[in-house]
C-alpha cells in the first residue's frame, strides 16, 4: 500500500499544529513537556506514533476520562478525523511510577484511565493538568531510584558509546540483574530496548539533517551483523524500513541498499 502522501515531506504540518511547553518548576521533576495537537481533516488520516520510553497522561477537551499512555514498545497509529484537539503531560523517563502507583512495566503498550483525581472530563488546558498534576505527585519531586532510572535512560541518549546493557550495568554500578529490576520497576521497558531504541533515532536524526546515510556504516557502528538487521530493528520501532521512512523528510536523503521490510504511514509526535 502506497504512503499517505499528507504524511510525506513535512505536509503533516499542513493540517495539524504541535506545541509544546516546559513545565513549571515544582513539577521540572516529573515532567519533560505539556503538550497539546490540534487537527483538521477532511478526510482520516492515521498517525503514526513512534514509541518512546515517556509515560503520557493525555486528555481531550470535553471529551471522556484523562488516560494514562504507558511506554510503548513499538509503533501504534490512531486514525484522525474532522477536528480536534489533544492536551498531554510528557513525564520524563523513569519518574512516571509517582503517578501510576505500580510498576510501569504493568503499563507497556497499555492505555488505562487515570482515575482520581482525573476523573471526569480533560481539561480544557496545560495550567488544568499542571493543577490536577500537584494534587497526586510528591512535592519533594522523584524519589532516588526514580531519580536513578532518569539518569540510566539519560545515559544512553548522551553516550553513542553505550551499545549493551552490561556496558549500561558498569556504568551505573549495578548488575545487569539489578539494571533490570530497576528499568522493570521505573522506565516500564527494558535496558535492551531503550539502547536500541535511542541508537536507532540517532538514523532518524542523520535522516531529518539531510545527510548521505551509509547503511553498511550506520550498521557497524550501532552493532549490527549487517543492515539486514538495522532494517528489521527499524521497521519493528517504526513500521517502515528506512529507505521509507526517509520519503518523510523528502528527497534530501539518499536511500542507500537496505533490504526492505514492509509498513508505511506518517510519523509524527505523540
């Protein structure tokens, strides 16, 4: 099946509006980003949402209950139509358990209602969240294994250099079996996934500044046996191989000889 050209080459932007703001500074603990998406189609389109290790808590003005989205571990899609409008709470990697009460492993791949004191409608806006926000979180902010789960994940995006989870293990002082509790217990997907997930963005990013992407390269140094792998990887985080997903970014990218794996559809922000 042919892409959705509305999601080709930016021209997503012609029928949706994203912002995003920092939070205040009694919730900087917790929270990355509020966010909120505004649509207009005429006809559906579906999205696609490309997974990240984030808890999101998400509302939609008027309409139902404010949910929790826990991590996902690869790409969803959700089909738009008409108008309308999403307000959303990013929280930062590891720091979403104070939220949810349980292990955030129990959320992967899940969307399950926020409960008190969310009942009820979304709220219209970012300041109705924030508010609703104070009410449940500690205002001493994450406690320390929340703190340390943040710094793991923060680790991985700041060091190309952390390929393997033992490697992860070393440098946050723990046992891989630890690592893995802590992960489990805290980010909600494993210190595998999170490795491989942040490497493979690292091509979204060589993609998006229109770059000549070597893939045999690309391969190698991300710890590939070969780019038939990187392709399976990629297409199983995103739903496209990435001679496909470059068409989103238009021509600038030359798709170099990566076998194909199937899957098309627009990518955009959660």
């Amino acid at each position: 099946m042919d892409a959705d050209p509305r999601g080709l080459s930016g021209e997503w932007a012609r029928y949706q509006r994203h912002h995003s703001e920092p939070p205040p500074p009694d919730l900087a603990g917790f929270v990355d980003r509020f966010w909120t998406v505004d649509w207009d189609y005429a006809r559906p389109f579906l999205q696609k949402i490309v997974p990240y290790p984030q808890v999101h808590l998400t509302g939609e003005p008027g309409v139902g209950p404010l949910r929790i989205s826990g991590p996902a571990s690869r790409f969803v899609t959700r089909e738009l139509r008409g108008r309308g409008r999403v307000v959303g709470v990013a929280f930062r990697p590891g720091t979403a358990r104070a939220l949810a009460g349980v292990p955030v492993a129990t959320l992967a791949d899940r969307r399950v209602p926020a409960g008190a004191p969310f009942d009820g409608p979304g709220p219209p806006d970012v300041d109705g969240l924030a508010e609703r926000l104070r009410a449940v979180l500690p205002p001493d902010g994450p406690d320390r294994a929340a703190r340390d789960a943040h710094d793991l994940v923060a680790a991985v995006v700041a060091d190309r250099e952390l390929t393997r989870v033992d490697r992860l293990a070393r440098h946050g002082g723990y046992s891989v079996r630890s690592l893995q509790r802590i992960f489990h217990e805290h980010v909600g997907l494993g210190p595998k996934w999170v490795i491989r997930r942040y490497r493979l963005h690292e091509v979204t990013e060589l993609m998006a500044g229109g770059a000549p992407v070597h893939w045999a390269e690309v391969a190698a140094t991300l710890g590939y046996t070969d780019q038939a792998h990187l392709s399976r990887d990629f297409a199983g985080l995103f739903g496209e191989p990435p001679t496909v997903y470059a068409r989103r970014y238009g021509p600038r990218v030359p798709a170099g000889p990566v076998p194909p794996s199937g899957g098309s559809g627009p990518v955009l922000p959660s």
